[in-house]
C-alpha cells in the first residue's frame, strides 16, 4: 500500500524578504508551478517568491492544513527560526526533491 503524503512549505525571493507558506499534495510539481509562474496573478508570482527554503510532510491532509494555519498564525521570526533550523544557508531545496 502507497501513502499518500502531503507538505507544507516556506518559499522565498531571492532576497529573502519575502516567505510564502503553502500546502499541497505534490511538493516538487507545486514548486515547480512557483517557479515557471503557472498563475501569473498569484501572489508568489508577483514577489517572485519560487525558492523552496523549508518543508514538512505528513500523511494526513488535515494535519497539513492545520500545521499550515499555525505557521501563518505565528510571527514572521518563526517562520525565519524553522528556515535556520532546517535550512541555515537557504539554499533553494528545489533540486534536492525525488
């Protein structure tokens, strides 16, 4: 049996000066969207905000969901202390994906 897993992300620009956070069921097709600005109107288009800097998987979409609704609740320096935790160099973790 295949589980089916799900991720909640933090883009960025380039500068840093931006952090999306989003859900989705296919991390690498979802960032690949940011980068090749599939939804030229979107807020990560506009920003130019496609580096992928942190992510979580989980098994159950509501758990995503609600992890997703508890990172855009906290402030702007917990989203930067998750990134240092996980990522210290923010580097674009787009080519590292399966």
């Amino acid at each position: 049996m295949e589980f089916k897993t799900y991720h909640t992300y933090f883009t960025t620009n380039k500068n840093h000066t931006v952090i999306y956070t989003g859900v989705t069921s296919n991390l690498r097709k979802r960032i690949w969207e940011h980068k090749n600005k599939m939804y030229p109107h979107s807020f990560t288009a506009r920003y130019n905000v496609d580096e992928l800097v942190y992510y979580e998987a989980f098994f159950d979409i509501g758990e995503a969901i609600a992890r997703e609704k508890q990172i855009k609740g906290g402030s702007r320096q917990k989203k930067i202390d998750l990134i240092n935790g996980f990522n210290p160099l923010w580097c674009d973790l787009f080519e590292d994906l399966e």
